[in-house]
C-alpha cells in the first residue's frame, strides 16, 4: 500500500475520531448542566416544603420564620445553598433583622405564597420613594 494512502487513512480516522470526542463532549456538558439544574431545583423545593411546614405546624407567632442557621442545621445544607435556593424560590421570602445602628444581623426565611406580589409591591414602593426623593432633591 502506498505511503500516502495511508497517511490519508490515518487522517480520515483522526477527523473522525476528533468529530466524536466533539459529539460527546456536547452530551457530556448538556448531562452536567442536567445534573446541576436538577439538584438546584430539588434543593429549592426541600427549602420551600421546610419552611411551609413550619408556617403550617412551627411555634405560634413565628409565621414560620427561620434563620439561615436554623436552616443549615435542619437542612443539612450550606449556608449558599440555602440562600441559592430561597432567591431562585417565588415563594420564600427573606428578610433582614437590624440592630440598633441598622446593621443587618441576621437573614430570615419564611414561606410566603404571594412573596413574588409583595416583592412588586416593595420594588414598587421603593421606586416611588426614589421619585420623591429626586423631586424634593431637584426643586431645593
């Protein structure tokens, strides 16, 4: 067999075989995002379902409210984790606890069915303030 009929075999078998590894490549990534997106989505409902059981059933007056160290240690989950998937939730809402100086201590977790219209409401609210505060700032 001639020399170049060889190099041209070897070559089309390389072509092929980088034209595959490129092909699993692809499927491997698609399977790890698959992977992380699903974990991240059974993370956020283990949080959700928590927190509306201890809205249901928790100690009264608390309205289910939790801390993020509260969280941890009956989660078994990292504090990012936990944070992750209260802000990827439409339905839990997190709060700040201020100390006298107005210093955020401490992050509260609680589920709320209707927290994506109070957070409107809030975004909205601030806004309006804003624009007050802009107009009072540019007529004095």
């Amino acid at each position: 067999m001639p020399e170049w009929l060889t190099l041209a075999l070897v070559g089309q078998v390389l072509t092929h075989l980088a034209n595959i590894a490129a092909i699993l490549t692809a499927v491997f990534a698609g399977w790890i995002w698959l992977l992380v997106v699903w974990k991240s989505t059974q993370r956020r409902r283990e949080v959700e379902a928590y927190l509306k059981l201890e809205r249901d059933f928790g100690a009264i007056g608390t309205k289910g409210s939790r801390t993020i160290h509260h969280l941890v240690a009956n989660l078994a989950m990292s504090e990012e984790q936990i944070t992750s998937a209260a802000f990827e939730s439409k339905v839990i809402r997190v709060w700040s606890v201020v100390d006298d100086k107005k210093r955020t201590t401490d992050l509260l977790y609680q589920y709320e069915p209707d927290a994506v219209n109070i957070r409107a409401k809030e975004r909205s609210q601030k806004q309006a303030w804003v624009d007050r505060e802009r107009a009072s700032n540019s007529t004095t």
